[in-house]
C-alpha cells in the first residue's frame, strides 16, 4: 500500500517550475498522476504513483512524501483528505489508570486524543463522506475501544483538557488565578490542588503577568479541578522545575484511582513515574503515525529508546538512545576555560550568591535547581544582560546565550534570520549539524512569528549555536521538544562543545538530558524566590546527589543505563536513602 502527502503550507505552485508534474514519469505518459488542485496547491492520485520518488527529490521546497506500508495498514483510522496525514490505531484509556503516549510530535497523538474526546469522528480513510457511528462501531467490534467509542458516539462523554501550548491561556482569558479557577471547580478540590502546586502565592494575580511555570501550574490546576469523565493532559512538565513534576505527577496518579488519565510527555522520567502503560507512537512526522498496543511502561519506554518494537517485529529508528555510565569522565582531563568570579545579585525581594567556579574548555556543564532560585538570573549575568551587585566580571570571552522564554519577534523567513547570523549557512557541516540535527529544512521557508513552541525552540537552539562565541549558555532548550528532538539536540551539543572547543552550559530540569549531556553540574540551592545559591561545579554524583538529597527522590538505573525514580518508601527507595546514594546507584558508578 502507498500513500502520497503534499504538504500543504509548503507547497506554493505558483513560486516553482512545477518539477513534480514536470518529472513525473506516469503524467510522461499521459497520465493525469499529479495536477494542481483548484487551491493551487499539488495533488497526487495515489492510484496511479508507482512510487518512483523522483517528484520527492525535484520539489524545491520539500512539500511532498510517498511512503508505502504494509497491507495490514490498507484502512487508517482517521486521515485528513487526500494527500493528507494518515493515523493508524488509537490509545485505550483505562478506568482508574494514567495511559501514556509516547512518541515524536507530528505524529498523530492530538488527533487520537480527538477523536477519543468527541471533537473528531473518525472517517475511516474515507474522506469523501463522513462516516457513520454504526460503521465505526463495527470496525471496533470485540476491540477494548468498543464500550468507550460507543459512550463517545452518545455524546455522553466529558473531557477535561489541558493543552499543550499555555502561552495562549492569557489571550482568551483576562483576570486573575483566581477569577480563572473559581471557574474550573467543579470537584471542590481546588483546596487540595493549590498547596500542592504552590499557588497560594499567585492566586490574586493577573493572568497576563504570570511567568511560563506560573501559567503551567495554573493549567494543570484548572484541568485537575474540572468533574470529567476523562482526564487528557498534553504535556505538563516544560517550564516545571523537578520538584513542581513530582508534584503534578502525584496530583493525577490520586486522580487515576478514580477516573481514567490519557498524558502526552515526553519527560521520561516523569512518564516512567506517573503512567500504568504507554501506547508508543511511531511513523513519519505530518506523513502517518501508528499508536501501537499498550505496554507496560518500562517495557515500552526502553523499546522506544531503542528504537525497535518487538511485539510488533518494526524498527523505527536506526541508533538507539544509550546512557553510558562512564560518559562523565572526561571533565578532569580539559584545561578551564573561564573562572566564575564570586559575586551577588540583590532585587527588591530576591538574594542571589554567587560562589564561584570553573567552565572548561570542550565541556559541557549542567546547571540544575528549583525554579526560582536565581538559574536564569545567572545565566543573564554571564551573558551580559544583568549587572552584579557585588563583584565583578571582566571577560573577553565571546558568549552567545538562549534565554528561557522565547519570543518570535521576526516576520522574516527562518532562512534568512539564520543567515543574518551566520556566513557558514551553505557549508555541508552547517548543514549536517544544525540543519538536519534540528530538523530545520521544512520550516526554512516560514515566518519566524509563525512557529509553533517547538519549531521556535528549535530555530533559537539553532540562532544560539550559530554564532562564533566561547561559551554558549541555553536556558531550558528541551521545553516543547519530543523525546527524538531532545536526543538529537542532546548529541549536537556535546558534538559543537568539542568540534569548537567550547564551553556550554546547559540549565533544564530534564534529568534524563542532563544525564546524558553533562560532564560536571553546577547546582542552585535555597528558597524559591526569595533567595538562591550556586555551589559547585560538582562531580555528576556528587552534585546529583546533593542535589536529589533536598527532593527526597531517589533514582535507580535499569539494565539498559536508563535513570527510573524509585517509589517513596520502597526498598530500593529506603536502602540508597540510608546510604547517601540518591542517583548513582552501584559501585560501577561514576
């Protein structure tokens, strides 16, 4: 079977030669194989495609994908039109159990959380007519999907939702937390939740002025606080530090004991902690997506790190994600780079100190710490943007810094904003590391201020490396990335730090990515806005254990290296506790 995409935003007829038609062997001879729709835009008869490829390869702007499947796979889900994204199963939510879905975005796990909400009925793979709710229920017959698919055709379902993307909430909401959530109570838990979340601070606020985190744990609260049937909450943990997770993790693993949960995460940590079983999603970006069968959670996040699916006999990745235990060793041998001067910075009701430390040449240095502690407020110092109170710091170093939130204020073409800051654009190894790494190619074309969170996470990563400089700083780079994207960037920053002999630091609370990413860690300590501490750098088990000892979390490492939390009061959890042994777990460990 053979299915044909034309992207739609990238496909613009009327700016190239028409190459698809132009090339096409099949319209050589006369058939009508691809035309131009009547909106202008390429349409491919899959029919008549011999799948030759040719068209993928002469189309100046990437918009079109031919991809065939099994047989097995004749009847999608649901697909958005011809030439359009194709799903092929859906996640089963479980009465009393988070159900988690794994997997790359584009790959259909918004469309499945439609059409299991209600919002979508899904057509089948026949697009030209919508589907009856008899035909869909037939489809699904002896399936587990069949009791909860027909209470969703009686539009007797509830859902609660919390989406992906909270920057929105204060452009379609003004007033306070408060104002907001009054709103949102229907369980008459609000009195549980705001605590839990530290929220009493922030409830007499205004919307429109709370920061990224903020506005996170309002969403989660609001979501939570809703009486539904069915829970779905699309990501929870960008803009959360380690602690903040946890505590949103235990918030819906009590909800779970009563009502289904559905979570999209791609903090695996966390997803390892909080889900029963995940569904892994795999396939092609904006091309098709397959939601395979629910696995047991260890089970599942492995395969996926993997990259290969066993019950289902397919490999979707060629390398897989691997946590070596001895890759924090390299630190000692690198000669420093830049000395942290002892220094202090006041505000009105905030104390952040300083104590000093090294950055080394090739290195890359994890920063970790609570929200609100002073991380970004001392990436700002480094970079310039913020004056020291006392001390000082004199430096000749280059420094090119990404801050925490992100603003898209360019109408111009990502192109022509990457190209604004670097003459190394058209070069192969540009290409290869920045470009393909970041997978920039499709939206090269796109307007800055157009991007979704995590494209324009993705361009500043890459505007940030771009630059020549001494010392790159980035401030939570893996916020709106997937799993693939996090990995990838993971491998393209530990290749720049070297290739340029540079130094990087890297602040983010995805404990999995410092893992993999540092050398040393610099870690912040004290109460949350009101004052802060950086001690270190520290060894990674040194520093991660001082670090974890606050949190009273502790973590054990799998077969395969993979850092998983241990349950609170378990017995892995009580011996490493006893023995000082929080994250680096065995004699083996570094």
């Amino acid at each position: 079977m053979r299915i044909a995409i034309v992207h739609r935003d990238r496909c613009h007829a009327k700016k190239c030669g028409q190459e698809c038609i132009l090339y096409c062997p099949r319209v050589r001879t006369g058939d009508e194989t691809v035309i131009i729709g009547e909106e202008g835009k390429a349409v491919i008869s899959e029919e008549l495609c011999v799948g030759c490829g040719i068209c993928i390869k002469k189309c100046p702007f990437d918009a079109i994908d031919i991809v065939s499947l099994p047989e097995e796979l004749e009847h999608p889900t649901h697909r958005y039109g011809k030439n359009g994204f194709a799903l092929y199963g859906l996640p089963i939510p479980v009465e009393g159990k988070v159900t988690g879905i794994l997997g790359a975005n584009g790959i259909g796990k918004s469309t499945a959380i439609k059409i299991l909400s209600g919002q979508l009925r899904p057509n089948l793979g026949n697009f030209a007519e919508e589907a009856s709710w008899d035909e869909i229920l037939r489809r699904y017959s002896g399936t587990e999907l069949f009791d909860y698919l027909q209470t969703v055709s009686k539009k007797s379902l509830k859902i609660a939702t919390k989406p992906q993307y909270i920057d929105f909430i204060p452009k379609i909401f003004s007033g306070t937390v408060r104002e907001l959530l009054k709103t949102t109570d229907e369980r008459g838990e609000l009195a549980k939740i705001l605590p839990a979340l530290k929220l009493e601070t922030i409830i007499d606020h205004d919307i429109s002025t709370l920061s990224g985190g903020e506005l996170q744990r309002v969403a989660i609260s609001a979501c939570l606080a809703r009486g539904a049937d069915l829970y779905f909450l699309d990501e929870i943990t960008p803009f959360l530090d380690i602690y903040q997770r946890i505590a949103a993790a235990k918030l819906i693993r009590d909800l779970a004991t009563r009502r289904p949960v559905v979570i999209v995460e791609h903090d695996l940590a966390i997803l390892d902690m909080l889900a029963d079983t995940v569904h892994v999603g795999y396939g092609k970006p904006a091309v098709f997506g397959i939601i395979t069968r629910p696995k047991g959670v260890r089970v599942g996040i492995n395969q996926y790190l993997e990259g290969f699916l066993a019950e289902e006999n397919v490999r979707f990745r060629n390398t897989a994600v691997v946590f070596e235990k001895r890759a924090h060793e390299k630190g000692s041998e690198r000669e420093d780079l830049f000395e942290i001067p002892a220094m202090t910075r006041d505000y009105e009701a905030f104390h952040l100190t300083i104590t000093g430390g090294t950055i080394r040449v090739g290195e890359v240095l994890g920063v970790v710490g609570a929200n609100g502690v002073g991380k970004s407020t001392f990436a700002k110092l480094l970079a310039g943007i913020e004056t020291p109170t006392t001390g000082e710091l004199e430096t000749t170093l280059r420094i090119s810094y990404k801050p925490q939130y992100i603003k898209a204020d360019t109408s111009e073409s990502v192109e022509m904003y990457l190209r604004g800051i670097t003459t190394k654009f058209d070069s192969s190894f540009y290409q290869h590391e920045i470009i393909e790494s970041l997978s920039l190619g499709p939206i090269l074309p796109s307007s800055v201020d157009t991007l979704s969170g995590g494209e324009l996470q993705r361009v500043s990563i890459a505007a940030c490396l771009s630059r020549e400089a001494d010392l790159y700083i980035l401030d939570e780079p893996s916020a709106h990335l997937d799993v693939e994207q996090r990995v990838n960037v993971t491998r393209m920053i530990k290749h720049h730090a070297e290739g340029r002999e540079a130094g990087i630091m890297v602040i983010d609370h995805d404990i999995y990515l410092i893992d993999m990413i540092s050398e040393r860690i610099l870690v912040f300590e004290g109460e949350p806005g009101v004052s802060g501490t950086a001690t270190g750098p520290f060894r990674m088990r040194e520093g991660m254990n001082r670090f974890l000892d606050a949190l009273e979390v502790t973590f054990r490492r799998d077969q395969s290296g993979r850092p998983r939390i241990n349950k609170p009061d378990s017995f892995l959890d009580r011996e490493q506790k006893s023995r000082g042994e929080f994250y680096y777990y065995g004699a083996d460990d570094v």
